[in-house]
C-alpha cells in the first residue's frame, strides 16, 4: 500500500509503503545504472524513517496527493487497502523497515552492497528492469530473483546448466552424442534462456562443470528421448571442450567451490539454469580454466 511519494527538491525516498504487517517498505528509484550512492540514499531516508511515530505516518498519509482514501484514518485505510481481517495497532506500525533500489542495471559496488547489508540482517534488496526493443515493439521487463545483470537480455553470456543427471542419469551421455545442451520433460522450457552464441557449462550433479560448450543454432529446437519418451527441448552446440566418453568419473572438471572461486560469486544450484548468469567474461575465465584442466584448447 502506498503512503506518500517524494515531493520536488525534498530529501526523500522515491516511494514509501506499507505491507501486510505494517512495516515500512521505501523504494528508491533510478533511471539508468544504479551505483553504490543509491544505497547509501536509501540507508539515510530508512534511518530517518525508522524514527516515525504512527502520527507521523498518518499525517504523511493525509498529505499524499494521489491518496484516494484521504480523510480515512491510516489504519483503516491499511485495513481496507489489503484486505485484513482487522486493522492493525498504532504501535504495529513501523515496527521494522524494508528496503529496495531499483535500477536498470547493478554495477559490482551496489551488488556487493546489498549482499553485505543482507548478511548483517538488513532487510535490503535491489530489484534490476530492463528496457528493449525486439521486432521494432519496445518491452520492459523486471528480473525473475536471482537477479540477473545483463541490461539487455540478448547479450552474449554464459549459463551453467543442469545435465538432469537426478531424473535422467544418462542425458549426458545422449547431449553428447548428439552435440547439444537439453532440457527434459516438465523442465524443457528452462533452454528458452539461451541465445545464439551464448556459452553454456554442463552442471553435473555431485561433480560439478564437466564440459562447456557454445551455443550455434540459430533457434531452439524439439525431440523425443528414445527409451524415456520425454519430451525434449534443445539448442545445437560446439563443444569447446574434448567430447567425453566415459561417464562414470570425471577428472577433468571444476567443481562448484572452483566456479565460486573464479568468477567471485555463488548461484542458485537447485534451478536447472544457475542464475545469475555469467557476463562474457566471467565465462571466458571459466573456459580457460576447464580447458586447462583437460589440457586442450580446441574445439569439438
């Protein structure tokens, strides 16, 4: 529930708003790249925010011009506005604060930021949009969390892919015969995040990144697995690491604590595409070093 927006040339947050349990949530805006001075914006509105009585709260409230429900008490107006079963204490609001920073894009400074804010128990988080174009017809769209980086989602990057190895323990095996990366069943959508020239890292479950490879087909393409009779959605790839051929030990790989190391940073393992994406050269770094691994830097 919105409570009071940011008046001209006033030192205040973009958006200030109520949730469920009546804690105040800020919103700090920004247009292009949001660097590591919006949070400290964001952390001074919230130290002055923190320090507001109910009364105080109302009042902003009733001053709000866009307010519809103007006139009607703030815990009322909660009330009604989210649909609770009672309304809430004065001394229930503002009990704690939430804080957000929305940006086009993260620079490394914001994202380490609100990382190291949220380990210390900060309720802290950014929320990255992005604006394109495709077909000459202008989109916008908000990142799904993990967040991802990429301003524009056709920018070449690399994607660490789960091999289905749970569910299907010999897809490996059948992407490499088949030169491809896939998806399976109930899963298969999840290869709609590749594009054409994206490199893609093959996640293998208990060993971690046995092969990579870069995505040459020019569009997503469907089969059937003999034998399972899944469903399979798939793109077209040139390995950039040896084909393997044996599938019961893997020496030649990097596990999840060496990605983590290399490229500064943790994913969420248990999606089939670990997000966040890699930027261009975060994969390159990846690359080389698997390439190093099994000796070679050729292509397959």
């Amino acid at each position: 529930m919105i409570a009071f927006q940011e008046r001209r040339l006033q030192p205040e947050c973009d958006i200030y708003a109520l949730n469920e349990s009546g804690d105040v949530v800020l919103f700090e805006l920004k247009r292009s790249t949001a660097g590591g001075d919006a949070l400290d914006q964001l952390l001074r509105y919230t130290q002055t925010a923190g320090q507001w009585t109910y009364s105080k709260l109302n009042d902003m409230f009733q001053k709000y011009e866009k307010n519809e429900l103007r006139g009607t008490d703030l815990a009322e107006a909660h009330q009604e506005s989210l649909g609770l079963p009672q309304r809430l204490r004065e001394e229930d609001f503002n009990r704690n604060q939430r804080m957000f920073v929305v940006g086009s894009a993260a620079d490394q400074k914001l994202i380490a930021g609100v990382d190291y804010w949220k380990r210390q128990g900060l309720a802290i988080d950014f929320i990255p949009y992005r604006i394109f174009r495709i077909g000459g017809q202008m989109y916008f769209e908000f990142f799904s969390k993990p967040y991802d980086v990429h301003s524009n989602p056709n920018d070449t990057k690399g994607i660490i892919f789960d091999t289905c190895r749970r569910y299907y323990p010999k897809a490996l095996e059948w992407m490499m015969q088949k030169k491809r990366i896939s998806a399976f069943g109930d899963k298969k959508e999840a290869v709609r995040s590749f594009n054409r020239g994206d490199m893609v890292f093959f996640s293998h479950r208990w060993e971690g990144i046995v092969a990579a490879a870069r995505i040459t087909g020019r569009q997503v393409m469907f089969d059937t697995v003999p034998d399972t009779g899944e469903d399979e959605m798939y793109w077209d790839v040139r390995f950039e690491t040896p084909l393997l051929t044996q599938f019961d030990s893997f020496p030649s790989k990097l596990t999840f604590a060496d990605v983590k190391k290399i490229v500064g940073k943790n994913f969420f393992w248990a999606r089939t595409q670990k997000t966040p994406f890699l930027t261009r050269e975060e994969a390159e770094l990846l690359l080389v070093e698997l390439q190093s691994r099994f000796n070679c830097d050729g292509k397959t």
